[in-house]
C-alpha cells in the first residue's frame, strides 16, 4: 500500500544520490526486482549479474541476492563499494564447501583441472583453474574434456553429475548440494505431469537426477525464462525458486505456470520452493544498507587478486 509505495521511493532516492545501482537475482522477492528495473538496475542469472556489474558506471553496487554474487561483483570490481542488504544471505552450496578442507581434496588430485561453480566463496574460487554459472559450466566442460583434462568439480554434485553424464568429461565430484533444489523429487514431477501432459517441464540443474531426466528444458534461470517466451506450448512445470516466477509472468503473461512439487505426498505444490537465503532480502534491509554502508563486502587483496583469475577466465570464454 501506501506504505510501500513510500518506503520505494525513499530508497529510490537513495540510489540517485549516492550513484548506486542495484543487480538483483531472479530468486529475490518482486518488489525487488521491480525496483531494481525502475531505476536502471537489472535482474538476472549469475552470470549475467557478474557482466552487468562490471558494465556499470556506478560508484556502488547494491547486490541483492547470496553472498557469492556480491563477493563476484566486488572481486570484479574492487574500486567500487559492493552492499548487500544483508551479509548473512548465504547458500548451502558456499556452506558446504569450506576453503582449508577443498584445498585439501585439490592437493589430493594435483593432475585434475579444478573447476568450481560460481556458488563459493572467494577463497574457494581462488583455489580454482575455473569458474562457471549453470548457464556455462557445459560449454566450458565440453572445451576442457576436448583438451584431454580431468577435472575436479566442486561443491555441487547434481550439476557436476549433469555434466558428467552430458559431456562424457570424467570428473571427480565434490559432495554439496542446494537444499531448495535438492527438495524436488522424482516420483512427485511424474505425477504432476500426468495431470499435465502438454506441459514442458523446465528444470534448474542443481536438482536430482531423476528430476533432470523428466525435463524437456534444463538450464540456468535466464535459460528457463526464455524457454517460457520461446516454447509453443501454454503450460510449464517449472522446477526451480518460485521467486523465477514473477519474471515469468511479466515476459510471458499467458503462459501457465506450475510449481514442481517439492513434498512428496500430493500431486501439486504444498510448499513451493523457496531459497531461505534469497528470502532474507527485503525492502526494509535495502533502505537500511542504502543508510548505514554497514553489510559491505569487503575482501582480502591476495585473495581477489586469484579469485578474479578464473572468474575473468569464465567471463572471457562467454563472450
Ligand atoms: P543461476 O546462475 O541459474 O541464476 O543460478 C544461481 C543459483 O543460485 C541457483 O540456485
Ligand atoms: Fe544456494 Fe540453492 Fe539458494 Fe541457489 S537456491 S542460492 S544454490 S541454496
């Protein structure tokens, strides 16, 4: 209401005065994402939002998402001041890879070619040789296994295993997975695409196998996005963050979409997928950062300084 209307435009006067943009992810909350592409920000994959960020003339970066794609911004862009609404939006992937113990599997396997997803922590990304999104890591693999490399994948096994399978590389897997994604069981789709057998099935690669093997699209948010606006057909079961669904619906506003179940008892979505993490960001917490500077990422120069090699490496390989 009102309120919100007021508590946009506080905000959007705090980005003008302070020279701030804001790249926002998919996953984030709507009201988000409209801000960010009311006032000359952007939404997108995370890989897009490492390219835009770069792109920007802004003095300050207000990411709104998980840790690891203000850190990317920042080891990017280390003269520009990289905010977050707040630092404790973390992902279990990032969680579940700790630097000392995957230096240490890196060490064990000296002969392999390490390539780490983009969800991990500057220290991990400056352990690596590569860095990829979802929207990337099969060209990047396929270029790699053609040179003859082994590689080591960390931290997600699901989307490590995909690539396994898809590009024939071998690859030694890291054991991490997205909680959010890692909720989408098999059996569950199946029954939901007997009720919708018309339906394209869009499926995010951080889930399961037997989920990844019933879809007609997988691929990286933006990747899914577009499936919506290319495909023929009028309905899409869609297995990834409900928050893709906003921008869904405004490129798309005719086509049907249905959340994949993520519980196993019943054929529709009890409670649809969402990322605590990405949850945590907010109206509120963004006009609070835009006031205080205090959720500021901040990372050591010998660190960024590694971690921007392979990051530069992913983006150069993109173009
Ligand atoms: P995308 O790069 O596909 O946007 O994925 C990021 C992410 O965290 C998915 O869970
Ligand atoms: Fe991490 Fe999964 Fe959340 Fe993406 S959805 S940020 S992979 S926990």
């Amino acid at each position: 209401g009102a309120d919100k209307a007021a508590l946009k435009d506080r905000i959007k006067a705090l980005l003008a005065e302070q020279n701030a943009v804001l790249v926002a992810h998919y996953y984030v909350d709507g009201d988000l994402q409209a801000l960010a592409e009311e006032t000359g920000g952007y939404v997108a994959d995370s890989l897009e939002m490492a390219r835009f960020g770069s792109e920007s003339d802004a003095e300050t970066l207000v990411v709104c998402g998980v840790r690891f794609m203000g850190e990317t911004a920042k080891i990017l862009n280390p003269e520009k001041r990289v905010l977050m609404p707040t630092l404790k939006a973390t992902c279990s992937l990032d969680e579940g890879c700790p630097p000392d113990a995957f230096s240490a599997f890196c060490d064990a396997h000296p002969e392999r070619t390490v390539v780490v997803y983009a969800n991990t922590s500057a220290e991990v990304k400056a352990r690596s040789d590569w860095v990829v999104t979802s929207s990337i890591a099969l060209p990047v693999v396929e270029h790699l296994h053609a040179q003859g490399e082994k590689i080591l994948w960390a931290p997600d096994k699901h989307l490590g295993h995909y690539v396994q399978r898809m590009t024939g590389a071998d690859i030694l897997l890291w054991d991490g997975a997205c909680v959010v994604h890692e909720e989408f069981k098999g059996f569950a789709l199946d029954r939901v695409r007997r009720l919708h057998p018309d339906a394209a099935v869009l499926v995010h690669p951080e889930s399961p196998d037997e989920v990844v093997d019933q879809a007609d699209v997988v691929g990286s948010t933006t990747q899914l996005i577009k499936a919506v606006q290319n495909m023929a057909n009028q309905e899409f079961i869609v297995a990834t963050d409900e928050g893709i669904f906003w921008k869904m619906h405004q490129l798309a506003p005719d086509k049907h979409l249905i959340a994949a179940p993520t519980a196993g008892e019943g054929a529709t979505c009890e409670s649809c997928a969402h990322c605590p993490w990405m949850a945590m960001n907010a109206l509120q917490n963004l006009e609070q950062v835009l006031r205080s500077h205090d959720q500021e990422i901040l990372i050591d120069e010998p660190i960024r300084r590694r971690a921007v090699v392979p990051i530069q490496r992913m983006l150069d390989f993109a173009r």
